[in-house]
C-alpha cells in the first residue's frame, strides 16, 4: 500500500512539472511573438491552451483520487493540497498567456517600443518569477519561494507605471491614444497577474514545506521558520 502511494506522489509531481512546462513555454511564446510579430508562434500558444485545460482536470481528478484512496496525513497531504492549488493557479497562467497572444491581431512589433512602457523588463521578470515558483516547488525551497514574493512588488509597480502612461495620453496626448497602447496595457495586466499566480504558488510552496500559511503578510514579518 505505501509503495503505491509513493508511486501516486512521484507521478503527482511529474503531472505538476510538466504542465508548470507547458506553462511556461506558453508565456514564452506569447511574449516573443508580440516582440516579433510572429503570428505562427501566437497561434501556437491559442491552440495548446486546450491541451492546458485538459491536463489541468486530469491533476485535479489525479489529487482526488489519491485522496480518496489513502487518505494522507501531515506532509503528504499538504503537497497534495499545495498541487491541486498550484494546479489551478497554472491554469489561470495558460489563460493569461492566450490574452497576450491574441494581442499580435491589433498590436504591431513596433508599438512596444513606441508605448514607452517596460513591457520587455516586465515580461523577463515575470518570466523568472514563474520558472523561480516551479524550482521552488519541485525542490521544496522555501527560502526560494521567499525570493519570488519579494520580486512581486516590482512587477506591480512595473504595472503601475504603465497603468498611469496611459491615462496620461487618455488626458493629454495629441493625436489621441490609439488601440495598440490599450493592448499593450492589457499585456501588462495579464503580466501583472501571471506574477501574482506565481507569488501564490510561492506561498503554496511554503505552506508545503514549512507548514505554515503566510498569505496576507509582509515580507518583513516572514521569519525563518523551522518546518514540521
């Protein structure tokens, strides 16, 4: 019975890393082809989110089951928790980066550079963010899951900026505001979520690991914490 439970646990976690990949590979994708114009790539990143979708139902149906049949306790049953959180977390990723693909249709390569905006700082931060979550979570690194919290605030103030710009032109601008910079607002959004699905995996991670449930505190109020 113990060894296939083991077995169930260590096919989990492939299951989680290979749609945190495919995730992964999807806002990639997404990114470069706004960069670059590259309609082949978006298309892409459109038609494997299904694929996201249905792997996401089948970790989800995979963590009920192991549920229901050995009813795990302590660690092994905050990991099982961790996954099914983080599981829907990756999913809502996969929809964020479809949003981002689907701006190639009325935002060309050239409007990023024009905006003004950090969208390439953005994306390469939030970018790192979700492959620093995924470690983190595979490796069980609490302390790693921490210096992805933290990287939190400068993708919303990355935001932020972006967020005044374009009011600023919606004010001031003359000739007005046109659609690309609404689209590339609408990129930094989806950005400024992806990282704050990354951050809640980061807290998944820690409540796995150290048994703890730190959402809705400050970083300088997280201290070290010996797990259970």
């Amino acid at each position: 019975m113990k060894l296939h439970f083991h077995r169930e646990i260590s096919q989990l976690n492939t299951e989680i890393a290979k749609l945190g990949g495919l995730v992964e590979d999807a806002i990639g994708k997404a990114l470069v082809s706004l960069r670059e114009g590259n309609h082949k790539l978006a298309e892409e990143v459109l038609e494997g989110d299904d694929y996201i979708d249905q792997l996401e139902v089948e970790i989800e149906e995979h963590c009920l089951k192991i549920l229901a049949l050995y009813q795990p306790v302590a660690r092994d049953l905050r990991f099982i928790i961790s996954v099914l959180k983080v599981n829907n977390e990756l999913e809502h990723m996969g929809d964020f980066a479809q949003s981002i693909a689907q701006k190639i249709t009325y935002v060309p390569k050239a409007a990023i550079e024009k905006s003004g905006m950090k969208l390439l700082e953005m994306g390469s931060g939030t970018q790192k963010m979700v492959g620093m979550a995924l470690d983190a979570l595979l490796k069980e690194d609490a302390e790693r899951a921490l210096e992805v919290i933290e990287m939190d605030d400068h993708i919303d103030q990355l935001h932020i900026q972006h967020h005044r710009l374009v009011a600023d032109r919606l004010k001031y601008a003359n000739p007005p505001l046109k659609l690309p910079d609404l689209g590339l607002l609408s990129v930094s959004r989806s950005l400024e979520r992806i990282s704050d699905k990354a951050t809640s995996i980061a807290q998944d991670v820690i409540y796995y690991v150290e048994a703890r449930i730190i959402r809705h505190q400050k970083m300088r109020d997280l201290k070290p914490f010996s797990p259970r």
